[in-house]
C-alpha cells in the first residue's frame, strides 16, 4: 500500500467518530442513535462513496459509540466489527451496568443509565474479534486490539503511521485537560493494563472520543507514570 493514512474526526453529539482513509475506508465509531447524516455527510464532503467503507469498528457497545451502528451498515453495506465480551450487549442494544470510576461518573450515571439515553438499535455484528484483527484486507495498515476495561470488550484501533484510536479508555481532566481514567470501568484493574499496553506501542496520537485529544505518549506517560 502506498500512501499515509488518515484520520478524519466526525464531531457529533457529545462524542467523535473516525474516519480512517488509506487505501480503504473505514470508520471507527458511530456516534448515538441519528448521528447517520453527519457522518454520511462528512463522507461526501471527503468524497467518499458510502459503498466505499467496508468496515465498522466499534470501540465498544454504549449507545455513543454504537448507536448508529445498524443505519450505517444499511447504508453503507459495512461489515460491523466488536470484541467478543460486548458483543450480546450489541445484539441487545443495551449498554450494560456502568461502573463508576471518578465522582463525576457517580453523578452522570444518574442521567446515562436512563432507559432514554441508553438503549440503540441492537445489530448482530458480522465480526468477532479475541485478541486483535488486522486491518490490511481492508485497506489500511494497522490492527484493532483488545483494551479491555471501560468495557470488558472495548478495543482500540492501532494505525502503523502512530495513530492510535482508543474509544473511551480515556477522558481529560475538566481542569488540565490531561488524559485521566474514564467516568466508568467494568475493570479498573483491566484499564490500567490496557494503558500500559497502549503505551508499548508508543502511540504519536491517541485520539479519544470525547471532549479532548488528540493527545502523546509523553502525556500518557506524564499523567500514568507508564
Ligand atoms: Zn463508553
Ligand atoms: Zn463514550
């Protein structure tokens, strides 16, 4: 494959997802329930046919990041991509009990755990994935692997240029902005891990979904002591 990868952020309601071009096209992240025409319309602002993405790749099965998951693959004939141990929450279209991490997520959790905001369209994903999955038949050279923790199949997305796209295994701090721990963990002790492994493929980029990033290693390695 010739050229650079990019990543394209599609800003939408309260998250982000990604666009990642190379020689293929695929999209990291869906976005809540409707968030279909700002991710199709910033396809078309690229020139991107919608056939062209192939793949979907969920980071992992909250409505923020799979809610639009079912639309799109309609729209785009997509094959839609989660790691095992989210997998039946997909099917469901439920996110699962949240686990607070930090005070604020003990205060969120009151209006994220609503019926309202946590149900989405329930999908059956197409693939399943354990440890890791490469990218290269779909035209981009990387991986997606596990980074369990948020939720116990939450995965990241390992670009060879040093992108790194991580879903929620981070979120800023309100004051410094400097990556912290998510609002919720189903495994603290699992998350931890998964920075540190992060970290072992020395990242130039880790792009987050929400309200911050994209941020380097030297931040990771700065606030985690990794
Ligand atoms: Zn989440
Ligand atoms: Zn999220």
């Amino acid at each position: 494959m010739n050229g650079s990868t990019a990543v394209i952020p599609v800003p939408l309601k309260m998250t982000t997802a990604f666009i990642v071009k190379e020689e293929g096209t695929i999209l990291v992240d869906s976005g809540y329930p409707g968030s279909e025409s700002a991710i199709l319309g910033k396809l078309n602002e690229l020139n991107i046919a919608p056939e062209d993405v192939r793949l979907i790749v969920l980071t992992h099965c909250h409505p923020d990041h799979a809610g639009s998951a079912s639309i799109l693959r309609e729209k785009t004939g997509a094959k839609v991509l989660i790691h095992r141990l989210d997998a039946d929450k997909l099917r469901n279209g439920t996110q699962g009990e949240l686990h607070s991490v930090r005070f604020v997520g003990r205060i969120l959790k009151l209006f994220f755990d609503r019926e309202k905001t946590s149900k989405y369209p329930p999908i059956e994903p197409d693939i399943i994935i354990d440890d890791s999955f490469d990218l290269g038949e779909y035209g981009i050279r990387g991986q997606v692997i596990s980074t369990p923790g948020h939720t116990l199949g939450s995965v990241s997305v390992i670009l060879d240029n040093g992108d790194a796209i991580v879903g929620d295994l981070l979120i800023p701090s309100f004051l410094s902005n400097k990556p912290n721990f998510p609002f919720w963990a189903d495994d603290l002790n699992e998350l931890k891990k998964s920075i540190q492994k992060l970290v072992n493929y020395a990242p130039k980029r880790v792009y987050i979904a929400h309200f911050g990033g994209p941020y380097s290693l030297a931040d990771l390695k700065e606030k985690f002591h990794v």
